[in-house]
C-alpha cells in the first residue's frame, strides 16, 4: 500500500473527504519526525513505539574496489511493534 492508497482508506473509513485524510495524515509523521528529531519517542498503546536509535561510526568496504570506507555515526528511527499489532498478525 502506496501513500494515497492509505489516504484513500483513511477517508473511507472515517467518512471524510481525501484532502482531510491526506492533511491528518501529513500531520501526524510532521509530529513523529519533530518528536524523534527531539530524541523523544511516540508510544500509540497497542500498535507500536517510534523511538531512535545511536548507529556508531563503523568501517565498511567498498563493495567494487574492496577498499575501506568509514561510515559515519547517525540516528536511525525504530520502530516496536506492540502486543495488540502482534496478535492481529498471528
């Protein structure tokens, strides 16, 4: 499911237009990047924490030459699924 497919479903199963499913939508990842970019985390009960994660500097090899390359520290965002999403699955 592609980005306007889910405004699509959105709008449908809450029975509003596609340009308010698509401006809710946009809201809430603003809301999530503003919060991780803060080192902070979105917990939604039932579906799944958002939260960052430290990756230090490593080296890695490039993988045509063989020659090493350094490969910088950043933040990687993470995803945790909770136990209602989990169940719904299995």
């Amino acid at each position: 499911m592609n980005k306007q497919e889910l405004i699509e479903a959105i709008a449908n199963e809450v029975e509003v237009t596609k340009a308010t499913a698509a401006g809710c939508l946009d809201a809430f990842i603003n809301t999530v990047t503003k919060v991780l970019k803060k080192k902070g985390e979105v917990r939604l009960v039932g579906f799944g924490t958002f939260t960052t994660a430290k990756r230090k500097a490593t080296t890695g090899r490039n993988p045509q030459t063989g020659a090493p390359i350094k490969i910088a520290a950043s933040v990687q965002p993470k995803f945790r699924a909770g136990k209602s999403l989990k169940d719904a699955l299995n």
